[in-house]
C-alpha cells in the first residue's frame, strides 16, 4: 500500500511571501491551453488506474486512427 503524503506538513515548510500562485502560473493560460487538448486529456485520463496502460495506451491510439 502507499503511503499518503502529509500536505499540510508539506505546506508548513514554505515561507511566507508576498507572492501568490498567480505570481508563478498564468492560470488563464492554463485554462486556454486546457480547453484546446480537453479531448486527448479526457483519454489519457481514462487510463488511471489500468493494469497495463501500455497496451490500454495502444487500443486507444489505434481507436483513433480507425476515425
């Protein structure tokens, strides 16, 4: 089993800053950038938790080729 990572320890070690997230990530670019792969994200996803995503990865890639 894995262990779970303590997040709020994790956390309790940075400093404190004058900067927040937006200083380090342009998060309407993400968000851009996101929407234009959503469908290959959403099948790449469908591959969390799969036995054997290399062969899982294959079906998929061969699946679109067949469209």
């Amino acid at each position: 089993m894995q262990k779970k990572r303590d997040f709020e320890a994790w956390m309790g070690k940075f400093k404190q800053s004058i900067y927040d997230y937006s200083y380090y990530v342009d998060f309407e670019k993400v968000k851009h950038n996101v929407s234009e792969i959503k469908p290959e994200l959403g099948l790449l996803n469908s591959l969390v938790g799969s036995n054997d995503i290399a062969s899982d990865f294959i079906k998929i890639i061969n699946n679109i080729r067949i469209l």
